[in-house]
C-alpha cells in the first residue's frame, strides 16, 4: 500500500468518528474500524488490519485502542500513534464524564435498567457481528481449524494465558508452514 502524508487532523477525527459511532468497545468496534480504514479511507488492507487485531489482542490494553495505535504509528509514527488514539478515546472519555455527572439521579429507575439490559444484548450482537468475518479470515486450512479448536479450548476449559496461546499458535503455524516449505 502507497505511503501517503495523512493529516494528523485527519487521523483524530477518522478514530474519533469511530470512537463516538461504536458502542460495546473491542471487538463491537471492529466492523467500524474496517468501514472506515479499509473501505473509506483504504489506510490499510484486510489482511494488514488482521494482522494489527492479532498484535492488539496479543499486547495488553484495549484491542481497539491498540490498533488505533498501530494504525497512527503506521501512518505517521509517534505524532500519529498520539493522534489516532487520542482520537478513539477523546469521545468515550466525555460521553463517561457526562454519564458520571448524571448517575445518581438514574440509578434505580426501571427504565434505566431496562435501556442497560437491551444495550447488553446489542452489544452481544455487536461482538457476534465482529467476531464472524475475523473467524472467516483466519481459518484459511484445516491446520488453523486446529489451532483455533485447540486455542479455543485452552481458553474455554483450562484458563490458559492468552499470551501464551498466541505465542504457541504463532510457532505452531511457523513450523507447520516450514514443514510444507512455505516458509
């Protein structure tokens, strides 16, 4: 992908618009960020932003805020990397400071718990929403079926470390791919 000289303003307000515009965070915010990064701006590739999740889950913060991250830093380094995330963050930071102000007078009303009980459930389709295409691009052969059936236990059935899931799946593919002399 050509490098071009993207505005710092531009990089804040992309990420600020996908900031405000998603609810649910992580993984609710990935079809957004793919709206706009590959198909609006076409800042990136689908595959380059499958690469940035991996990294954002494998690293520690928030997926989301991770990859507004490393989309800055790609772009234009550190004052990119500043910019963008920045950008993700500025608007869920007011809407929290403005939620705050008023949750002493909501607490306790049945509408209130109502609106929470169908955000919880939106976000859930949200997520659901996010995680299918992820799943279909990263399950390109029976072997990352495998692995995602052996990951998806570790997690599920014996509390492994994330981090060190990412890891072995990471050197598992590596030597799979040498031992068909893809590397």
């Amino acid at each position: 992908m050509p490098q071009e000289k993207i505005k710092l303003r531009k990089l804040f307000f992309t990420f600020a618009k996908i900031g405000v515009m998603t609810f649910g965070g992580g993984y609710a915010m990935l079809p957004m960020m793919e709206r706009e990064l590959i198909e609006a701006r076409r800042w990136t590739t689908a595959e380059s932003l499958m690469d940035f999740y991996a990294v954002a889950q494998a690293t520690p913060g928030v997926i989301a805020v991770n990859v507004a991250t490393l989309i800055g830093w790609q772009k234009r380094g550190f004052k990119g990397a500043l910019a963008a995330t920045a950008g993700l963050v500025l608007p869920s930071f007011i809407i929290i400071i403005i939620i705050a102000a008023f949750l002493d007078v909501v607490t306790g009303s049945p509408v209130v718990a109502r609106v929470f009980a169908a955000l919880r459930i939106c976000v859930a389709a949200l997520v659901i929403n996010a995680l299918i295409p992820f799943f279909k691009r990263g399950i390109i052969n029976r072997f990352t079926l495998l692995l995602f059936a052996i990951a998806f236990c570790a997690f599920m059935f014996f509390d492994f470390s994330p981090a060190a899931t990412v890891f072995l799946c990471g050197a598992a593919y590596i030597a799979y791919a040498a031992a068909r002399g893809r590397l």
